[in-house]
C-alpha cells in the first residue's frame, strides 16, 4: 500500500475569499515505511497573506516572487500522488485548497478525490480523544511523538511529523498483525501438549492470607450493599456439595 501523508501552507483560511496555496510537503510511505521519496516545493501566489498567516508560516512575498506558480509544478505534483491514499491532518481544508488550485488549471485537472483516497488523521484523533484537543503539536505531546524543532508551520516537516503521529494513532493494528504481509506474519506455530491425566500444581494458601482475604472481600461487600457476585457461586457450590452421597 503506497500512503503519501501531505501538508499545505496558504495565504489566509479560505479559498473561497481567493488565497492560495504557497507550499506542498508529501512524504511518501509504501507498507507503511518511509520510502525516501519527498515532494516539496514552495509557490508564488497572486496575492497577499491574511493578517496572521505570515507570523504562522514565516513565509514572505518577497522570498516566494521566484517561485513557481501551481500550474508550473501540478503535473509533477499529481503524478507523485497519484493512486495514493492521502494521509492529511484535517484534510478538509488541504483538499479544498488543492482541489481550487485544480479547477483554477480548468476541469479537465478534476479533483484530488478522483486520484487519491483521502485519510483524515483529525477525524481519527476524535474518534479516539472525544472530547480532547486534537491539533498536531496536542496529538505529539500525547503520543510521544517529538515536535521540538517545529517553532513554524512548514509543509514538508510537518508532514514529517503527521507521519509519526498516524503510525502512533494506528499502531494498534500492525501489533495485532494488519498491514503485514503473508509472508511476514507466517509464523511456525509452537504446539503445546499436555498429559490430562497429569497432577494439577496446587496453590497453598496460609492461614494469615486467607484471613486477609476475607476482610477484604468483607469490605467490598460493604461497598456493594451486603453483597457481591462471588457469593452466588459460593452457595451454589456448598448446595452441590450437599447433594453429593456420602
């Protein structure tokens, strides 16, 4: 399976009020290991940054007036991420974002979902964190993942780190054994047998243990209004051993 987990940079929050795209980080991972390949580049906007998105991403005008321009580098662009699952921390503000850079080049370019499926790695978090913050340097701080060197936003290192994030977030499965392949989950089973007619060991309790044992079964029965499950199979185990001959 090829994943490409992606990160934009833009000019302001909304496509819609005409910002642009002005960086695109992807980090390709095939089999959910890095395969080294990257996609990076930053892009000249006709426009001017949103109060607040420059501090954000430390980018300025005047560096990206040699850039390329999105309808230089979109063919490159699709031709890395295509037939890919894309990997994207909110991912509908990125896709948005790229799919009005695609419509401006005409319909032809269609859209990122016609290429790619689409992984949100928010929609993962708050499924798995109800309720908690779930922003990429709050998901990091939770999941042991190191963003120390991250003082701003920028595509290609936080793709970097979304990366780790959504490994942390889908670990569980590779422990359990999804995602491998046949060759590498095919384990020699280790057979176990036992003689049934074998002497079960025996745990000998002393007298001090089974005391303190008793107290404390007392206290959780006060705890649960006189009564606890295990007494019910304590009666019913003295009403079979009345029942047996003698």
């Amino acid at each position: 399976m090829r994943q490409i987990i992606l990160d934009t940079e833009t000019t302001g929050l909304s496509w819609e009020r005409g910002n642009r795209v002005v960086e695109i980080g992807c980090v390709e991972y095939v089999e959910r290991r890095p395969s080294g390949r990257t996609f990076h580049v930053y892009l000249k906007p006709d426009c001017d940054f949103e109060q607040g998105a420059q501090e954000v991403t430390g980018l300025t005008l005047e560096f990206l007036a040699d850039k390329p321009e999105f309808a230089a580098i979109a063919d490159e662009f699709l031709e890395f991420i295509d037939g890919a699952e894309l990997i994207i921390h909110n991912a509908a503000f990125d896709v948005g974002f790229l799919d009005n850079e695609l419509r401006r080049m005409g319909p032809e370019y269609g859209s990122l979902k016609d290429r790619c499926g689409v992984e949100d790695t928010l929609l993962m978090a708050r499924q798995r964190f109800p309720g908690q913050r779930n922003s990429l340097d709050a998901l990091c701080k939770r999941l042991g993942v190191d963003n120390s060197h991250r003082q701003l936003h920028g595509a290609l290192l936080d793709a970097q780190i979304l990366a780790e994030v959504y490994l942390a977030l889908t670990s569980g499965q590779e422990e359990i054994g999804f995602g491998l392949d046949a060759a590498a989950s095919a384990v020699e089973a280790v057979q176990f047998r036992t003689d049934p007619q074998a002497a079960r060991p025996r745990v000998q309790v002393s007298t001090d243990e089974l005391a303190a044992h008793q107290v404390r079964l007392e206290k959780l029965r006060k705890k649960a209004g006189g009564t606890c499950v295990w007494d019910q199979f304590e009666m019913v185990a003295s009403d079979e051993a009345a029942l047996e001959p003698a």
